[in-house]
C-alpha cells in the first residue's frame, strides 16, 4: 500500500482552510521534518490567491485613504463657503 507523499507546501490564513481550497490531508511522518518539509515547493494557487488578497487588501487601504482625503477637502470648502457667506442668522422667532 502507498502512502501519499505531499509535492507542495500550503498556505493558510490560520483558519484551517488552506488558500487553494484543497482538502486538508495529514502528512506523513517522514515530512514533519521541518528540514525536509522546507525543500517543498509552495503551492502556487495558494501563492496566487495570497497575492490577490494582498492587493485587494491595498487597494482596499487606498480607496480609504482617497475617501478620508476627499472628506477632509469638502469640510475645507463648507468652512471656507461659511465664512464667506454675507448672510448671517441674526435672530429666529418662532410663533
């Protein structure tokens, strides 16, 4: 009977769940070796959904940045569009 030999290294976010959607397998004893485990290849669709989760989590960052940077322009222009306005609220009667 062969026993099955892993041919590549997987990543996890740390959930349990490999990036690839791969099932989850238990390794043989002879890999658990970190020196021999270490000579695998990583998995490259692991790598390539780790690589899209990096730039959507940038991208992500960006569009925050933007926002709070266009946000941040706007109370500009309402203050500076207050202080200039000729018109004042000088009293308010309610009857």
């Amino acid at each position: 009977m062969s026993t099955w030999q892993p041919t590549v290294i997987h990543i996890s976010n740390g959930d349990g769940k490999r990036l690839c959607r791969e099932k989850i397998r238990a390794w043989p004893e002879s890999y658990m070796d970190d020196r021999i485990a270490r000579k695998l290849p990583k998995c490259p669709a692991c790598l390539d959904e780790a690589r899209r989760h990096k730039t959507l989590y940038i991208s992500h960052r960006e569009q925050a940045h933007i926002n709070t940077e266009k946000y941040k322009q706007e109370r500009v222009k309402k203050k500076e569009a207050e202080s200039n306005s000729p018109l004042y609220l000088v009293d308010y009667i309610n009857k």
